[in-house]
C-alpha cells in the first residue's frame, strides 16, 4: 500500500461516524435497520477493525515499561466502552442483512476473538451484548463447506467460546448468566459438528464442579440433538471416547465416574449396543481401554452427605423417620417412635389372631 493510500485510509476513519443509535446496548433483533443501497462499507470495515485494533493494543501494553507507555500517550486514553458496543451492534446489522460481509469481517478478520475479549469487560452491558451477538451467530449460521472436507469457519469460534460462556453461565451476575445459558442452548441446537462435542467434553475436565455440572448437562442433550445418523460410521467416535475417556482418569471424584459412566450410556442409547460395539472397535487401543474403565466402574456412596442420607434413609417406607430439631424435642421425638412401635406391635398381635379365629373357624 501507498503512502497516499494509507494517508487516506486515515483520513477516512476520522470523517466516519459512528450513528449514536448504535451505542446503545441491548437493542432488539427487530429493532435493527437494513444499510441503505448505496451504503459505503469501507469506512465501516476499517472503523471497525480500528477500534478493535485499539483495545488489544492497550490489552498488551500493559507488559510494557513505563518508559514505553510514556512515549506513546495515545495508548494511556481509555477506550470508550459504546464504541465497543457499536462494534457488536454494526455486526450484528451485518449478520441480519448482509451475512457474505459479515463471514468476511467476523471470521476473516478474526474479530470474534476481540469480541470474545469484551466478555471479561468491568462493564456488564457489554458482556452482555458480546454474548447476544454469540446467540445470534448460533441461531443463524450457515455452514458454507461440509465439515467431512473442511472444517467450517465457526468452528474457530466454538474452540474459544465454549469454555467462556461456561465461565460466564456460572458468574454471579444474574443478567450475564441468564444470556450466557440461553446462548449454550441455542449453540447446542444449532452447532451439530463434532468439534462441538468434543469441546464440551474437554470442559467437562475440570474441577469447578459447576462448570462440570453444566458441560455434562450440554453434552446429554447435544448427544441427543445430534441423533444415530450422525454418529453411524462417524470417523470422530475415537476422539470423543478418549475426551470422554481424560474426563475419568483426571477425576477421581465418585460424581465425575457416575457422569462418565451416564454419557457413556447415552452413547450407546442413540446408536443402539450392536452399533455402539462397531464403533468401539474402530476406537485405538488406548481409548478402548479408557472405555473399559468408564463400563465397568464400581460406584460407591464414598461421600459423607451420601453415607448420612443412606444411614438415615428408613427400611419401611410408611415407617416415620422424623429426626429432632433441637435436644430440648428429642425425648418428644423418641415418645413418638416408641408408640409408633407399640402401635404396630399390638396391630401385628391382632391381625395373627384374627388369623387363628379364622382357621379354627374353617377346621370346625
């Protein structure tokens, strides 16, 4: 590129405008408007690339010394945060109108990792927007190629983002946790790749059990999404057993063999035990043995919670278990029990003797 061209690049970015309706944050899908028929997307793209470009910037000049930082003032300027939000804003009008510019900016610019970026932002809103442009994305992308040759473009995506929106389903903040759960479901009605599968299992390792919790419960219900067809001569099988397979070994907790050990199952759920055993057979040697483990894992109640509720858990169902709430109700409590027994004792000695009137009754 020229000097002249170049300069006038700049000088294109400064006379572009962001339009202040798309500063704003949590605007309706409805509410957004098609680009007019002459509209000039140049300025847009680099505008846009402009202010992304800004924000890894600053994101890496915090490695810098402070002589560096000093002779570069410009970096020290906080990045205003609605510009971001217009970011996400002119995406999501791209993705809703002008989805063949939207591919190339998105994914051709790789500006999903910056976006991805704004989810660890201080400010909620805009977390809360990257997170409804994800939703977006999921509901209405189109593979452009067939995964069987070569992967498609938002399978990039889907690496990153996963283990991000697991993140942020379990985060405090109500509004962010709701957003992110409703965009892992839509992903997982939408995304039918292996990739995406196999992502989910590899969450599935780790020891926050909340995220695990949450990765396993996506995992049952992408297995099912995806159905038997899918998974009938699936050249992938071998990777899922074996991400499956690292979940078991890393994890010596009882709660993490039963999930193991219930996944599993829906595996050979949808594609029936003959095919299941097919599929194993492709498997390496490793993974096969992994898989062995998972089958033939013997559960135990090693947990205190599990022991106490098991040692609580009465052998007679209509039996009262009632247990005292403080030591001032304790013989209260016993009172109960033992006329309960009394009780049950004296209707046993009646029924017995009805029985023998009745078999007096019968030999007379």
């Amino acid at each position: 590129m020229s000097k002249k061209e170049n300069t006038t690049l700049k000088e294109t970015e400064k006379k572009f405008e962001i339009e202040s309706s798309m500063q704003k944050g949590n605007i309706t899908q409805e509410a957004l408007e098609p680009f007019p028929a002459d509209y000039d997307f140049i300025p847009l793209l680099q505008k846009l690339k402009g202010i992304c470009g800004k924000a890894s910037k600053k994101k890496k000049s915090t490695n810098k010394n402070k002589a560096q930082i000093k002779a570069e003032p410009e970096q020290n300027k906080p990045i205003d945060w609605t510009m971001q939000l217009a970011v996400i804003n002119y995406l999501r009008r791209m993705l809703k109108f002008e989805k063949d510019l939207f591919n190339q900016t998105f994914y051709g610019l790789k500006l999903y990792e910056n976006i991805l970026d704004f989810l660890s932002s201080i400010r909620g809103i805009l977390a809360q927007n990257a997170i409804i442009l994800f939703n977006e994305v999921f509901s209405q992308y189109v593979p452009e190629v067939d995964e069987k040759n070569q992967k498609a473009p938002v399978i990039n995506l889907l690496k990153i983002a996963i283990p991000a929106l697991i993140l942020k389903a379990n985060t405090s903040q109500s509004f962010i946790k709701n957003e992110a759960k409703a965009c892992l479901e839509t992903m997982v009605a939408n995304m039918k790749y292996n990739d995406t599968l196999i992502y989910l299992l590899e969450a599935m390792n780790t020891k926050k059990i909340a995220d695990f919790e949450l990765s396993y419960a996506l995992v049952n219900k992408l297995i099912k999404n995806l159905g038997k067809t899918f998974f009938m001569d699936n050249k992938q099988f071998g990777n899922m057993m074996g991400a499956l397979g690292d979940v078991y070994e890393n994890n010596k907790s009882d709660l993490y063999k039963r999930r193991c050990n219930t996944v599993l199952a829906s595996f050979e759920e949808i594609l029936g035990k003959e095919q299941f055993e097919k599929q194993l057979e492709k498997c390496t040697k490793k993974e096969k043995e992994k898989i062995h483990e998972i089958t033939f894992v013997k559960l135990q109640a090693n947990t205190k919670k599990e022991i106490h509720h098991h040692n609580l858990k009465s052998k007679d169902d209509k039996k009262s278990c009632e247990r005292p709430k403080s030591r001032n109700n304790t013989k209260t409590v016993l009172k109960k029990q033992l006329n309960l027994k009394l009780v049950n004792s004296k209707t046993e000695q009646n029924e017995n003797s009805d029985n023998v009137n009745q078999a007096e009754a019968q030999n007379a």
